[in-house]
C-alpha cells in the first residue's frame, strides 16, 4: 500500500487535499499530516512516504528546503498558489506542481503518474511473465513558465524550441515560454516523426515548416506563423528529411 505525508499550512487545504486523496485514490494511506516544514522534516525522517505534498510557503521550512531533504524514493508533488516557483519546483525534481486552489480533475492527472511511479518502485511478488515491449511513448505535453503563469502546451502546438541561456525557448503560433529541459534531452524525447533537429539548439516542428532555404552551402529553414529564420547546421543538412524537401 502505497504512503503520502501531506504538509499544508492551511487547515482547510490540508483537509480538502486529504479528502479528495481518499476519493480519487482510497488506497493511498496518509501516514502523516504537517503545518509547517519542521514538522514535516520530522515526519519524513519517521515514515519515508511514497509520496511527499508539500505547501511551497510555509512557516520554519519551506517545502523546497523540505524537499532537499527528502529521500531518493519520496516522489514530491509541491502545492502553492504562486506559479513564479514552478522552475524552482522542477529544479528540486519535483514530480508535480498543483496550483491553489485544488483541483480535482488536475490532481487525478496527478495521481496517475504517481501511481504509474510508484507501481514501477513497487518489487513484483513473483517472477513477471513475458510481457510484449511496450510502444515507445513520446512527449506529448510540457509545462512551461509564461511570466507568472504555468503553461500547459501541447507538443502539437510547438513550433521550434531553441536554447536561450539556461532555459529553452517554445514557441507556438501564440506565444513563447521557457522550459528547463535542454535542447539535447529534448532531441530524444519528441517524435522524430514530428520534429526535426536543426543544429544543437535548435528543434523545429516538420508541420510548420514553411520553406527551406539554400545558397552558396547554407540552409535555413523558414517557419509558418513567426518571423524566424533558423540556420540548419552543416552536420544536421545530410538529415533524409531536408533531401526531401
């Protein structure tokens, strides 16, 4: 049976996440409850949850601090009204972000990666028959930080990410946001049947390209919707999909 410490310095929060935890997930057990990160630095060293919902403002100890000090196995999903901490939430290795107030439909969401994270932790009581390989699954969706806002942007929407310091840049017909995850992480998570690398900063969507570009050795790809041009890099021109362009 899988455990959760739920950490919320806001009694009526702390009962409703409890509350809607029992209906969405009944056999998740709540081995311990906190109001402050003191306490719930005490309870993770006591119990070692599965699961850890921290309240990112708290009194004594914030649920960042919280969370640098929770153990390898303690999947943490962080509660907060402020969407400006999400990357500093991600940063932790946060597994979720749930924006006050709760929402059910959001925390069913959330739910179902815990429990696919904690089904895979879990160590089978015989020896699992063969099983098919599963199809490869690739990125479907990201959270990204627009200003103050958590985005959620489907892969659909995006139409190239690019590096941009230590964030990476997605851009859609709509708008831009950055995300922590690298170019390169990037390259090997996303269909290669939809997106195409352009250089090692780059990734465009093969939809929304527009035009390809070529004089005197160099390549540019233009894209439907933005007034960029990117330069594809020498080594990525040989790619099959720019010969058949």
């Amino acid at each position: 049976m899988p455990t959760a410490l739920i950490a919320e310095d806001e009694p009526l929060l702390l009962a409703e996440l409890k509350e809607a935890l029992g209906d969405l997930w009944p056999e998740l057990a709540i081995v311990a409850e906190s109001t402050d990160g003191a306490a719930a630095l005490a309870a993770l060293r006591q119990h070692a949850p599965d699961v850890a919902f921290l309240d990112i403002n708290m009194p004594k100890a914030s649920g960042l601090d919280v969370a640098r000090m929770c153990p390898p196995g303690t999947a943490i999903v962080f509660l907060t009204a402020y969407g400006q901490h999400a990357l500093d939430a991600f940063d932790v290795g946060a597994a979720d972000y749930l924006v006050k107030p709760l929402n059910r439909g959001r925390l069913l969401e959330t739910i179902g990666r815990l429990r696919a994270r904690t089904d895979r932790a879990a160590p089978p009581a015989v020896a699992p028959a063969p099983v098919a390989a599963e199809p490869v699954r690739h990125l479907a969706w990201i959270q990204a930080s627009v200003g103050n806002m958590i985005r959620v942007i489907t892969t659909d929407e995006v139409i190239f990410f690019q590096s941009d310091a230590k964030y990476t840049k997605v851009a859609t017909a709509e708008l831009e946001a950055l995300i922590r995850i690298p170019v390169k992480d990037l390259a090997v998570q996303l269909d290669p049947d939809e997106f195409i690398q352009v250089s090692r900063g780059a990734i465009v969507n093969r939809r929304k390209i527009e035009a390809i570009i070529r004089r005197d050795g160099q390549m540019d790809v233009r894209l439907k919707g933005r007034t960029e041009v990117l330069s594809v890099s020498t080594g990525y021109q040989g790619q099959a999909a720019f010969r058949q362009m």
